[in-house]
C-alpha cells in the first residue's frame, strides 16, 4: 500500500491527509504548529511537528521511504521551494507541491516538482461552473484545451437518443459514461435513450462544452 506524508497541515493540507487517512492509506502529517499539529493527531497514522526545511529533520522522519510527499506549503514561498528540492534529493518517487500562482506554480516545476496543483484556483473554476448552469455538476480541467463536465441531463435530452442528439456533431464533445441511479454505463451506445435524472460524463474541448453548458439543449 502507498504511503503518503502531507507536509503543511493547512486547512488544504489536512484535509488532504485526513481524507487520504480515511481511505486506508499510512498517512504521515508534518508542521511546524502544534496546534495543526495535535489537531490532526487522531485522525493520520503519524502526525509530528517539525521544520521540515531541515534537511537532517527530513531524513530522521524517513521520509525518502514514501512513496508520496505532497508539499501543501502555499503563504511561504521559501519554504515551499526548498522543501521540494529536498524531497526530491532525497529520492522521494512523486513530490506533489501546491502553488499559489502562476509564477509560484512554474518555478516549483522547474526544481523538479513532478506535480504542480492549484487548490484555491482550481475550486474557483469548479465552482464558477457549476453556479453558472442548474444543471452542472462538476467540471474539471484536465488540459489547457480539454476539459471533463458531469452534467444532469436537461429536460430537452430526455426520451432521446445519443444519437439523435448527436453532440460530437453539435458541440465536438463525447459522452463518454452515463450516470443512471446505481448504474454506471461506461462508453455508452449511439441508441441509448435517456431518461429522467440520467447524469452524464462528457469530455471535450474548452469551447465546445462552454457552448453545451449556454445552451444545454434547451
């Protein structure tokens, strides 16, 4: 099983480990705060307060033994920065580090994080999205083109076909899993008919799903 240490106990950070923690996973969190520190005890396998811009401090936690170190560190930048490098030169597989921006997030990439993520940014899209249209669920961009839409079908889709919608023609975008209660249709047919409450799982160019999205059929 994976092993993860979550370093930054921030309110993404602890959620991050206490989620990961949640699912089963060796969860390792580290700050400097103790109050973070003590809040997360209970609830991660391990959780220690230390200065982890110390490279000796790293290497007595062990943490070049993870097999996942994210670096949840966003208001200091030093500090983010170098305990990137660290991990890294200590040989840790995948280091994840969260940035605040732009220029943080491409200064992180090029000392060699493998992952670069955008919390506050990324949540403001989601949610931008789904507060725009009734019917959006959630939308999560997987590329500067592509993106991934869940969306409950409008009323104008119910009773028809994928086909008769024919949205790769209209809009360029695929359906590619139909949500239907309990059941999971994954890469469904062209005479698949909808109904009431399907939710679909859509991918496709930036534009073509902003456009489903404007319109959603109606």
């Amino acid at each position: 099983m994976r092993q993860f240490a979550v370093i930054g106990l921030g309110r993404f950070g602890s959620s991050l480990a206490e989620t990961l923690s949640s699912l089963g996973y060796d969860v390792l969190g580290v700050d400097k705060d103790p109050a973070r520190v003590q809040a997360l005890a209970n609830k991660v396998t391990h959780a220690v307060q230390a200065d982890a811009t110390d490279e000796e401090t790293l290497k007595a936690l062990g943490i070049r033994n993870f097999d996942v170190v994210v670096v949840a560190i966003g208001s200091n930048l030093q500090a983010s920065l170098l305990i990137t490098v660290l991990v890294k030169e200590l040989g840790v597989p995948l280091v994840v580090s969260k940035a605040t921006g732009d220029l943080h997030g491409k200064v992180l990439e090029r000392i060699g994080a493998d992952r670069v993520v955008f919390p506050e940014r990324d949540m403001g899209f989601r949610l931008a999205h789904n507060l725009s249209s009734a019917n959006i669920i959630d939308h999560i961009e997987l590329s500067p083109d592509f993106s991934l839409v869940e969306i409950k079908a409008p009323q104008a889709m119910i009773g028809k076909t994928l086909r008769q919608l024919d949205l790769r023609a209209r809009y360029g975008v695929n359906v590619i899993v139909i949500r239907r209660g309990d059941q999971i249709i994954v890469s469904p047919r062209a005479d698949d008919r909808l109904q009431e409450g399907d939710v679909l799982v859509v991918i496709g160019e930036h534009e073509g799903l902003a456009r489903l999205e404007r319109r959603q059929m109606d």
